[in-house]
C-alpha cells in the first residue's frame, strides 16, 4: 500500500519559484524518486530523478541549473526546488518512485505516483 501525496503547487511569475513535496508511505524501500510534468495537449515528459541514496541526480536539459531535485529518507519526503520559473515550465507536476531502484527516464518503468500538482508560472 504504496502511496505518494504531492503538494507546494501554485501560481507564480517568470522568474520566480517554487517548491514542491512529496510524502511517502507504506513499505517501499531503496527506490528511485522522479518528478514527471504533463502540460494540456502533451505527453507526460520527465523532469528529474534521484536515486535511492539521494548522491545520483538527473535532470532534463531544459530545466538543469533551475530544478533541484532532493531527498530526506529520514522523512520519507522528496523535493523538487523550482527556481528561475518560465510560463513554459506551467505544467502537473507529478512526483513518481521506482520500487526496482533505476535511473530511469521512462514513465512506465515508475509503479507509483502522486496526484499531481498545478504549476502555473505567468509571463
């Protein structure tokens, strides 16, 4: 009973950020965490991911030196930091965990997700 709660979505300006959260529970273990975002018309695209240990990290070319994706496994909470926002980024914002523990970019190798977040960043 794997569950995933995303929250910290909102209304912003260009330019400015947003932090986002995503609360774990139930018995997973090692897994990797990933942040997804699908905009209306759009297939889901990765964002960024971050192994088990929270040392390995990757991101999409668009959003790297803007995103930073982290972890506290004492919380069981990941984060996606959102700086430096454009209304290109306005998307759902999906937190996702792989329970097999791969540095993946796929959307079907995650088995687990949260609800989705809006992020709206306005021009």
């Amino acid at each position: 009973q794997v569950q995933l709660v995303e929250s910290g979505g909102g209304l912003v300006q260009a330019g400015g950020s947003l932090r986002l959260s995503c609360a774990v529970s139930g018995r997973i273990f090692l897994y990797t965490m990933g942040w997804f975002r699908q905009a209306p018309g759009k297939e889901r695209e990765f964002v960024t991911a971050i192994n088990w240990s929270g040392r390995t990290t990757d991101y999409v070319d668009s959003v790297k030196g803007r995103f930073t994706i982290s972890r506290d496994n004492a919380k069981n909470t990941g984060y996606l930091q959102m700086d430096s926002l454009k209304p290109e980024d306005t998307a759902v914002y999906y937190c996702a965990a792989d329970r097999n523990g791969r540095m993946t970019r796929t959307v079907d190798d995650y088995e687990y997700w949260g609800q989705g977040t809006q992020v709206t960043v306005s021009s």
